[in-house]
C-alpha cells in the first residue's frame, strides 16, 4: 500500500517538475529578456499590459504570436520611455521577473535590502532587473520601472534616488502625451 502511494506521488513529482520545466523560461527581445515560472504568468502579463493609445507605436498590428506581442510591446515602451525622458542610453539591457504577487516582490526585495516594504515592482541596478507582480502590474507601473532601468543605463553610476523616483513619475504622467 505505502509502496503504491509513493509511487503516485513519484509519478506527480515528475509529472510537475517535467511541465514546469516545459512552460518556465526565458522570452528575448531586443532590450529586454522576460523571465516567467509559467505560461499562464506570461498571457496573464500580456493582457494586463494595455497599449491603449499607445498601439500606434507597435510594429506589428497583427502579432503572429502572444510572445511577440510582449516582446513587441516592451521596447517599444521602452523607447517611448526614452523619448519622454530624452535619455537614450547606448546600450539597454534588463531582465523582467514574473512573480505571482506582491508578497513575492516584496520577500524578494527584503533578501536583497533588508527592508520591508509594500512595492508591487522594483528595479535592482545591480542586477538590472525589474521585479514585478502579475497581480497588480499595469501599463503606467511597467513604465515607471522601465523609467528606473533608462535612467540608471543612461547614467551609468548610481543616482541619487529622489531623482529618480521624480523621473520614473515624470514619465508615468507623460506617458500619453
Ligand atoms: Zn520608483
């Protein structure tokens, strides 16, 4: 009997790692690279992020894929992100994590600061990556974070951070201008 459950349980675990393994991974555009533990995460993320009065910007009107829509949509924010800040840095490259919810962003940012805090997204210079939480992203916190990464590349050394934080809402309220 106990051979027979451990068994089932054996069989669950591969079941789970081998699907995991299949839908968690990385997506590559040409500034960014989109890490996410499952597929869900990533459709999930490309509905929340509304182009809105931004579509004009996108490059392809008729995606081929949903992945190409993501990718598609984060440098083009990207460059209107620049744009509005008038910082064009030679070279940008940032990783974007997918996390369920804000309590990940924020265990995480806690490992890293030792702080605690009650963001819904960070950028980490250091490691050039914006967290985020699938449960509370939206178009104008994706910019503001991707605000963060522009400054940060265009500088290339540490800025104080009110200056920043009044970029990174400069940008989210002239993100429709
Ligand atoms: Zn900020």
């Amino acid at each position: 009997m106990h051979k027979k459950i451990c068994l089932i349980i054996f069989f669950l675990l591969v079941f789970h790692l081998f699907f995991t393994s299949v839908y968690a991974g990385e997506l590559n555009s040409r500034y960014t690279t989109i890490i996410y533990s499952n597929e869900s995460q990533l459709r999930r993320f490309n509905k929340e992020i509304k182009m809105g009065s931004l579509s004009y910007l996108m490059r392809n009107k008729v995606s081929i894929s949903f992945e190409d829509e993501i990718k598609n949509k984060m440098d083009v924010l990207i460059e209107k992100v620049e744009s509005i800040l008038e910082m064009y840095p030679r070279e940008i490259r940032i990783s974007i994590i997918l996390l369920d919810s804000d309590k990940e962003v924020q265990g995480i940012y806690h490992k890293k600061y030792g702080r605690n805090v009650d963001f819904i997204a960070f950028y980490s210079p250091k490691d050039k990556t914006i967290y985020l939480s699938i449960n509370d992203v939206e178009l104008a916190v994706l910019a503001h974070e991707l605000a963060h990464a522009v400054i940060d590349h265009y500088y290339g050394i540490t800025t104080p951070t009110k200056i920043h934080e009044v970029l990174a809402q400069y940008v989210e309220s002239h993100l429709f201008d």
